[in-house]
C-alpha cells in the first residue's frame, strides 16, 4: 500500500471528516450529495460552503506530514 493509499486511508476513519449525516471524506460515495473522486477508492463530498472546504483543506494540509512547510493559502475578496 503506498503513502498516499495510507494517508487517505486515515482520512476516511478521521473524526475531523465526520459530518452530522455523513462522512466528508469515504472509500465509498453511497452517501454522499455531490462526491468527487480524489483518487481511487477515496471520496470528498463536494456539496459545502466555500469556508468548510477551506477549513477541510486546511486540515489535510496538517494531516499530511512535510506539506504545511509547501503549502499557502489566502483569502481576497471578490
């Protein structure tokens, strides 16, 4: 199994994903709204707010070990 399997493995049983009716992030979309396929067997539910995928974003950035130091975001106005 590699990293990323592993790593997104984690995600699936990571209570921080653990929406009030269903997971934000599964190995399967059966109960998701409007899911996207992230990689093979490991879905994201897509149907959020513009600031809770930010916050879900921002918390697999932590999750993920070494990315934090590559990464960046920031919010402008429109």
């Amino acid at each position: 199994m590699s990293m990323i399997h592993k790593f997104f493995r984690s995600l699936t049983k990571h209570n921080g994903f653990k929406g009030k009716s269903m997971r934000i992030i599964d190995d399967n979309d059966l109960n998701m709204r409007s899911p996207l396929k992230i990689a093979e067997g490991f879905y994201i539910e897509s149907n959020r707010s513009a600031n809770a995928i930010l916050n879900y974003c921002k918390l697999i950035i932590e999750k993920f070990d070494g990315v934090e130091e590559l990464s960046s975001y920031k919010l402008k106005a429109v």
